[in-house]
C-alpha cells in the first residue's frame, strides 16, 4: 500500500470497517473488530486503515492480496 502521511484515529479505522463490513469475509471482519476493541500503534492503524480504503472496489484478487495482509498483520498483534 502506498504511504500515507495522515495518521487515523482508531475510531476512524472502526468506521472505515463497517462501512466495508458486507464485502469483508465475516471472519476477518470479526477478527479486526476484536482487534480495534485494543489500543493499537498508529503503524498499524494507518496500515489497516489503508487495507480497508476502497475494498469493495478492488478486484477479487487485489480484495485477496488485501485479506492475506490483514490476517498477517493481525497475527503479529
């Protein structure tokens, strides 16, 4: 993803999640609002803020290349 100097807000990163809920696999949309429910650094927010920017206008594979990177990032938490 490409760098952003915008750091989000962790109730930023929670909206943008819901607004990409219904594309998201129910899962991972659950495993990230679990994750959100922590504080977390601003890397990493930033980061899956970034993921979840227009998801639902990716396509398949780039919303797959999407998934692997959230799921990597959540099992390093």
């Amino acid at each position: 993803m490409g760098e952003c100097k915008i750091d989000h807000s962790q109730d930023d990163v929670l909206c943008k999640l819901e607004t990409q809920h219904e594309h998201l696999p129910n899962d991972l949309y659950q495993a990230l609002k679990d994750w959100l429910g922590k504080p977390q650094p601003q890397s990493a927010l930033n980061e899956v803020f970034h993921l979840l920017k227009k998801y639902d206008l990716a396509a398949k594979a780039e919303q797959a290349e999407r998934d692997r990177e959230l799921r990597n990032l959540l099992s390093q938490a």
